[in-house]
C-alpha cells in the first residue's frame, strides 16, 4: 500500500507552494512516471519581518503573499481558459506547510487476534479514520470549543508491519497481527480557509493535496540512507526548530521548540552590537574568509554563544522525551542557507561534548542544496531551495510508486 492516497497520470504539471516560517515559495513542476521531475518556474516570497510588528501582522502577511504569489503565477506564466477565457486553471495544487502554521504527530497502532483475519480497504480506512481522530484528539487540549478551531491537515500511513514483518503491499492478506504507524498533522481552520482562498482569487484547481515538510525530510532520509534506521531529523527555520525522531524506519516522536535562525541572528546582533540587518551579511564575509582577522574572531564568537543556546534548547526537549538516553546516533540537519550550515558544522566540531543524551558515536550529517539536485532533471533553471527540492522528491516518490 502506497504511503500517499492520491493517484497522478503517467504525467502531470502541478504547482507546489511551499510554506515556511518566514517565507513563501512557489514552482510549477512536471513529473512523469518515467523521468525526473523538471522545474518549469521558480518564485519566492520572504514576509519573515512581519513578525516584528506582532502575530497579527505576520499571519495577514504570510496569507498576503499567497495572494501576492498566485497573483504574479497568474500574470507571468498562466493562459486563461474556459468560454470567456477569464479563468486560470491548474491540474493538481500542492500545498506543503512546516511548522509553526501546523502541528504533526505520530502513533503507532497494533491490532492482533487469535484468529486469522484479511486486510482488504475497508480495514484500512476504517483503521486510519478511527486513528486519524485518536491523535488528532491527543493533540489538542480538552476544550471542544478549542478543537473546532483546527481540522487534520494531512494523515498517511508511514509504515505497515504484517505478523512483525515490515510489508509495501499489504492487501488481501491473512494475517494474525497488524501494526501500523500513522502520521498526521492538523491546521487552524480559519488560517487554511484564508490561504486557499488567498490562492483561489487568481488561480483554480481541480483538485488540491497537502503534507508537511517534516514528512518530506523523513522520507528523504529513510530513502536515501537506508541503512540508518534510526535517526534524527532536523529543520532550522526562522522562528523554530522542527524536530523528527525516527526508529525502525517509522515516525517515533515529533516535537518544535521556539529557537530559530531568526533568534541566532538576534543572539549575534547583541553581541556584536550591530543591528540584525547586517548580521547575515558578516556571516556571509565571515564563510567566505572576507573578514580581517579581528572582525572574524569576533563573529566567530557571537556564533559560538548563539548556537550553544540553540543547542541547550534542543537536548532540554531531548531529556524530556527520552530520559533513558536513547536518542538515536545520526543526525541530519537541512541547510537551506549559510546559518544552518554553520550550525551543523558547530555541532559537528564540539561532539556535543558534555551531553550524555545523545549516543557517544553519534554522526552529524548536514544535508544541502546539492545533495538533493540528482533527484530532479536539469534544465538551467537554479532553485537553491532545499524545502522545495525535498516537497518535489516525496511527490515524485508517490507518484512513481502509484505507477509503477
């Protein structure tokens, strides 16, 4: 059984947006059944700023730039269509969201009896709506006017296990026991309404589909190091910092904790004395060994302070979710840019000396825009965006293995 639900011809164009912390981005993206997926366009929109002037600003204009985004696609790269030829039609729409707009879980489930029982559809979606509900549920407290106010933005099963035995094609099978991870991950209501209708102004779509970039980078990871079947998957945004524990091949734990890039550029700004604009440009002289002597030692410290703390944020949720020590020993960090290379490399050099939580042979592996470039056809289109190359790679995933 497919991982996703949804089913692509042998080849379709679809436009994927891709929703971060602070900024928006958006391709039009051709996937076929039999190559590489091939980027047609390109935008990108950064609102990250927003956040300074309060949670009101920063949310109208996160939906603003999906209306600013859908409006310059429309204008740029669209034909129209329809009897009047007003209309602006996409196959298939992807929406991919990272926290802090969404909030993903996982669970496994274990169904056994004495008795043999086959698993045909009508189990499975039964199985999957029962625990879909479950953890949607578990994740929200216990207000039922608070509940109303969210809806389960996406819901896969990530792995399948028949009588302990890990399985892709999982019907029609006679079976005693049956477990299941599931993965789900819930929005606002009003915050999905705001962005479908941000986009539905300019564009329309026959049918719309939606993840979450933590599912990508898990499904990266598993495919693409299949020997590592435990490990931990980061991703360093503006605001926060996602965290996906992975054991067995499947979703164990998820969790963010507020320590973003945004809050390393402020620890910088502090220390240096210099306002945040500048900061990214004396990280950027810094890497490129533009810096005197002086200027570098100082910038070199500032990061050093900064990133400690985004450290000690990290192993404080890492002792509360695993108080045994058992954090698995690889680590991948996405590095969409110079500060998430810098703090994979500063957790590479100090070892997280000092903190018993993490396995003494553990292996940090940071993973960059080139990493990811075999997996989609070149053309000489240059998109430097780790998050949209990771949301292509799970969808042409699913649309191969829908293909087959």
């Amino acid at each position: 059984m497919s991982l996703f639900s949804f089913n692509l011809p042998k080849q379709e164009k679809v436009l994927l947006f891709d929703l971060e912390s602070e900024s928006l981005s958006c391709s039009m993206v051709l996937f076929s059944s039999k190559e590489k997926p091939e980027i047609l366009f390109y935008e990108k929109i950064d609102f990250g700023n927003s956040i300074n002037f309060g949670i009101k600003k920063y949310l109208s204009s996160m939906v603003d730039s999906f209306d600013r985004m859908s409006k310059n696609v429309r204008q740029k790269y669209m034909a129209p269509s329809g009897l009047l030829k007003k209309v602006y039609k996409v196959d298939s729409l992807c929406i991919n969201i990272a926290s802090p707009w969404i909030l993903s879980q996982s669970k496994n489930v274990k169904v056994k009896n004495d008795k043999p029982f086959v698993v045909d559809e009508a189990f499975i979606k039964k199985m999957r709506a029962a625990e879909a509900q479950d953890i949607f549920n578990a994740s929200l407290p216990k207000d039922q006017q608070i509940k109303d106010k969210f809806k389960i933005f996406e819901e896969h099963i990530v792995q399948i296990r028949l009588n302990g035995y890990k399985i892709e094609n999982v019907l029609k099978k006679n079976i005693n026991s049956f477990e299941a991870n599931v993965f789900l991950s819930i929005i606002q209501n009003d915050i999905l309404d705001k962005i479908i209708s941000s986009i539905n102004k300019n564009l329309v779509s026959e049918k719309n589909f939606f993840h979450s970039f933590i599912l990508s980078g898990f499904s990266f990871v598993r495919d693409a190091y299949p020997a590592k079947n435990d490990f931990v998957f980061l991703d360093i945004s503006g605001e926060t910092t996602e965290v996906c524990i992975a054991k067995d091949d499947a979703v164990d734990k998820i969790f963010t904790f507020p320590f973003g890039k945004r809050i390393i550029f402020k620890r910088v700004s502090e220390k240096l004395k210099v306002p945040e604009e500048m900061v990214k440009s004396l990280i950027n002289m810094k890497c490129q060994g533009n810096c005197d002597e002086k200027t570098m030692g100082q910038v070199e410290e500032a990061i050093d302070i900064a990133v400690k703390e985004w450290r000690e944020n990290l192993f404080k949720i890492f002792k509360e979710i695993s108080p045994r020590s058992d954090i698995p020993k690889d680590i991948f960090i996405v590095s969409d840019d110079e500060v998430s290379g810098i703090v994979g490399k500063k957790i590479k050099e100090d070892r997280l000396v000092g903190h018993s939580i993490v396995n003494d042979n553990f292996k940090v592996s940071v993973l960059e825009n080139y990493k990811f470039s075999p997996f989609i056809k070149k053309n000489g289109i240059v998109v430097d965006d780790v998050h949209q190359k990771l949301a292509i790679i799970l969808i042409d995933k699913f649309l191969k293995n829908n293909n087959g």
